[in-house]
C-alpha cells in the first residue's frame, strides 16, 4: 500500500457522509495503491451505519479500499496513534471529517511525493467554504481580526515551498507523512488535543514542532487543496470565546521553557480587555476584545497549571 487516508470522527455522522462522497468521486492517480481507514472514535450516533453504506459503495465503484475501526477511548490522538498503528501505507494523509478535497488533491500529492523524496511532510491550501451566511467579522482584516479563527485556513500562496519553523505551521487535517517520520518523532500526544468536541486542541501542532526537531522537511504544495465546512454553530460568540480560551491554554502547556513565575500582568490582561469590552460601540470592536479577553483567561490558566505541576 503506497498512501493510507487516515480519517478520525466523533459524533458527526452527517457531516462524515458529506466528506466520504467527496472522496468518493475524488480524482485518484494512477497506479498509486490507496486505502482509505477511518477511525469512529466513542461514537454514539448514526456514524456506524454510515461507514457501513460507504465501505459498500467504494467496494461497488472499483475505488480505493476503504476499510473502518472502531476506538472506544474518548481523544482525537488516541485515534489517530491506532490509525498510524492500523494503517498498511507507507504514507498517512490526514483529513479531517469536515473537510472536502479538491480535484487536484490526489493527483498534485501523488506527484510531490515521487518528485521530492527529501521532504517527509506535505501540506497545501486550506480555504473555509464560505456561503455567504457567515458573520461579518470572519471577514474582517483590520486592526480587530480574529486571530484564532473558527476554521482552519492555510494559505502560504501560489508557488511551492519549504515550510519553515518560523513560518505559519499546517494543522492536522491538512498534512501527509512518511511513515519514517512517526518512527523517529513518535505518535501524537495524548496530553493534547480534543475528546470529544471539547475545541482542546494542540496534538497537531505539537507533532509537527516535533516532527521538524528530528529532521522532517515540510512542503506546501498550493494544489493539494481542501475546503472546510462551514458550520454556523462555530461561529457563535459563546464557541469562539471557547475555543479561544483553550487554545490559549493549549499554547502555554506545550511550552517547554521552564514556567514562569506568576506576574501581576497575568491578572491586569483579563481586566483590561473585559474593560475594553465593556466599553466598545462598535460590534466587532466589542467582540475582538471578547475573544482577547478568553485567549487571557487561557493564559493565565497555563501559566498557574505550569506553576503547580511543573514537567519534569
């Protein structure tokens, strides 16, 4: 088997089946052996059922093998450790159950991956299927941006390149690894990353730091394109204060400097924004400041988890 589509999902039934009929009408390259395996991590919902029509329909179209798991043991990097544990490629692409590929996907990832045996990650664009629904401040690109988006998007341009440490990282959905890599680097870290839809997540970017400190290149290739889906709930104030709150969090657990002492700005951050909150006119001014206001709390949270157990 030359590449394994690693697939994990939980409680998204729905959503899952919008993504599998995405990949089963994908352009595939020839002569490349493909499996697609899927992970159901703790699922309770309709996502069995599912898995069982689609290993049905990729068996009846001649398309690639498509086989699933079942994990009961709640954590996005559970799954994805027993998917590098499960899987028969020598390469895992990973794709989010919320994402959609696009036409050139397979074909421009079969290609890198013969023409650039030096790189061991591979990466491409990442777009939100925006329609026209959405809040105005997604779009917002003046001082009040959001900074932690409700969506993954990755977009380094329109050429090929290496991807650096100093530049902007892919997220889990959006990368490919030769198998190497997980036998040098390990797995993902079960400190980190969702259970459930908890928004904790982290075990992405944490691999990849780590991929990259044992020698893994990286490279973006704009074809190897996604869309993700684009979910209203995500964009509520309530999720965005969530999400920004734990990643924040996740941000200062992952630091591996020695914890720095509790200081008096830890506290002024917070007060200072919710302030600032108080007092905006403006609705996106208002909610910027919301968001800065969580990523504080986050913080501060880090910072005194840190403080009180230390890593060895």
């Amino acid at each position: 088997m030359d590449i394994t589509v690693v697939i994990c999902t939980h409680n998204r039934a729905e959503l899952l089946g919008k993504m599998l009929e995405v990949l089963s009408q994908a352009v595939y390259a020839e002569g490349t052996e493909i499996e697609i395996l899927t992970i159901a991590n703790a699922c309770r919902d309709n996502t069995v059922p599912v898995l069982e029509r689609y290993s049905e329909v990729f068996a009846k179209r001649c398309l690639p093998h498509f086989r699933w798991l079942t994990e009961p043991v709640p954590g996005k990097s559970v799954a994805l450790n027993l998917a590098i544990r499960e899987s028969r490629g020598e390469v895992l692409c990973f794709i989010d159950d919320d994402q959609f590929v696009a036409p050139t996907f397979f074909p421009a990832l079969t290609e890198a991956l013969a023409r650039h045996p030096e790189y061991e990650i591979f990466c491409g664009g990442m777009v939100p299927d925006w329609d026209g629904s959405e809040p105005s401040w997604v779009h917002e690109t003046g001082p009040y941006r959001i900074g932690i988006r409700p969506f993954p998007e990755y977009d380094l341009g329109d050429s090929q390149l290496e991807v650096t440490s100093e530049m902007k990282l892919p997220s889990g959905g959006n990368i490919t690894v030769r198998r190497d890599v997980f036998t040098r680097a390990g797995g993902f870290s079960t400190e980190l990353g969702p259970q459930g839809h908890n928004l904790m997540g982290g075990e992405d970017l944490e691999f990849v730091r780590r991929a990259m400190q044992v020698g893994a290149r990286i490279l973006y290739v704009p074809a190897i394109q996604q869309k993700h889906a684009v979910e209203a709930d995500r964009m509520a104030t309530r999720y965005m204060m969530r999400k920004s709150y734990l990643r924040s969090l996740s941000n200062v657990m992952m630091d591996t400097s020695p914890p720095e002492r509790m200081r008096p700005y830890m506290f002024w951050k917070p007060a200072q924004f919710a302030l600032l909150a108080l007092t905006s006119l403006r609705a996106s001014q208002r909610f910027y400041y919301l968001i800065r206001l969580a990523a504080a709390f986050g913080e501060l949270r880090g910072a005194f988890s840190r403080q009180l157990f230390p890593k060895p």
